[in-house]
C-alpha cells in the first residue's frame, strides 16, 4: 500500500515536471484520480451483468413480464413500462425537453 | 465543382427523406408493437427534416415546417400527453390510467389497441420530432445571426 503511494505521488510529481503544471493542475489530477479510483471501486463491487441471482430480478420486473400484456394491451413491454407503469415518469421526460427547448429560445432569440 | 456536390447531396436527400419519414411514423404508431416507440420514432422523423434543411438551406427547411407549426407542435405534443392523463381521470380512474379509465383496448397485436399507449405514444413523438427541429433551427439561425454581425 505504502509502495502505491509512493508510485503515485511520484507519478504525480513526473506529470508536473513533463507537462509544466502549476499546483492547480496537481490538485486537479489528484481529485480526478479519486473520482476514478472510487468509480472502479463501485463497478468492482457490482454484481455480474445478467445474473439472474442480481438484487434487480425482483418481483417488480416478474409483474411486468407476466401480466405486463394483460394489464396493458402492448405487446411491446419497453413500451408498455414506460408510457403506461411508469408514464408519470415520461411526463417528466417531456417536460425536460420541454424546458430545453425553452431555454435554448430565451438564450439564442434574445440577441 | 461545389455545385455538383451539392447537386449529388440534394438529390440524393429529397429521394430519401420521404421513405426515412414514413419509417418515422411506421415507429411511432408501431409503438407498443414492435421495438420504438415516440422518442425513437420522433428522434427518425425529425432526423429527415434535418437533412432537408442540411443539403438545401434554411429557407427551404423552413418551408416544410415553419416556426409558428412546429412551436405550435411542440406544446400540442405535451398538451396531449397530459390532457390524455386528465381524459383518465374524467373517466373515474388515476391520473394517466389505461385500462382501468376504460380506454377502448381492442385486440391485443392489432394496430389500434392498448387504449392510452397509442395516444400518448403519437404525442410524444409529435412532440419529440418538433423538438429536434425547433432546436435545430434555433442554433443555425443563431449561428446565422452571429455571423451576419461580424
């Protein structure tokens, strides 16, 4: 552990020196670095993809596949989750772009 | 030499823009059948609007839909969206509620079925597709704008 952060701050004063850095760029490689170091921690961490044992397979998507055509009429389920389980949701979707839409008018028809 | 580029470009896009819109609208009110649905299908739709008014120019991309419609488009295509949440509570059930409001369901695999989902589905990609367009031509006019100034 010791020799890691030996090798890093090393790294780190061989970065400043071959791209000419002032202390802000160290201190901006040093926060980047965490952010990544914590990033790959957490995608370790997750379970394998497609794992039926995964925390996601609950009874939630269960309901959606078995009685997702009977409650719904769709046969498309992406379709029959997002506009009608979960259409509240793509009304927020809709107001986003609403909004995006708003803001791009207000900032480029003013000048 | 640039204007049988443009030539070759020009052709090429008004031959394909009508087929890339039908497929648009194939996606959109294919929604709750096959893969799509409004996003993608408005996303298609408003694709081929831009290719038009990208191998022209802006006057004639305007042509097709000026700002005043697709302005117009735009609020409609939410306005739908939530008047149908609203039309289900009129009919005595949740807010945005399919087959409990009593939205006529048909035959499920059938093209008119599934009650609000074909609704709201041809909403939203009114509304996504005038929301491509209304973006565009905002940033090129802009650009347009600014570089009239200079």
């Amino acid at each position: 552990m010791e020799d890691l952060l030996f090798i890093i701050i090393a790294a780190i004063f061989a970065m400043r020196y071959l791209l000419r850095l002032q202390a802000r760029g160290v201190f901006t490689i040093l926060l980047v670095g965490l952010i990544g170091f914590f990033f790959s921690f957490t995608v370790a961490e997750m379970p394998p993809f497609g794992d039926p044992n995964n925390p996601v397979f609950n009874e939630i998507p269960a309901r959606y596949m078995e009685s997702g055509v009977a409650d719904t009429g769709a046969v498309n389920i992406v379709s029959s989750v997002i506009i009608d389980y979960r259409a509240f949701d793509t009304i927020g979707e809709a107001t986003v772009l609403f909004v995006a839409i708003a803001a791009v008018i207000a900032t480029l028809r003013s000048h | 030499m640039g204007t049988l580029e443009n030539q070759i470009v020009r052709i090429t896009s008004r031959l394909v823009a009508p087929f890339i819109q039908v497929y648009g609208i194939y996606v959109i009110i294919h929604g709750h059948l096959s893969p799509g649905g409004g996003f993608s299908g408005g996303a298609i739709f408003g694709a081929s609007l831009v290719l038009v008014a990208l191998s022209f120019n802006l006057e004639v991309g305007a042509k097709q839909i000026s700002h005043d419609t697709a302005s117009i488009l735009e609020s409609g295509g939410a306005l739908g969206f939530v008047i149908t949440g609203l039309v289900a509570i009129a009919l005595g059930a949740n807010f945005l509620a399919n087959q409990s409001a009593g939205f006529p369901m048909g035959q499920t695999g059938q093209l008119f079925s599934a009650g609000a989902i074909f609704i709201i589905t041809f909403f939203l990609g009114i509304k996504v597709a005038s929301t491509i367009v209304t973006l565009f031509y905002n940033i090129i006019e802009g650009e347009d704008k600014s570089g009239d100034a200079h």
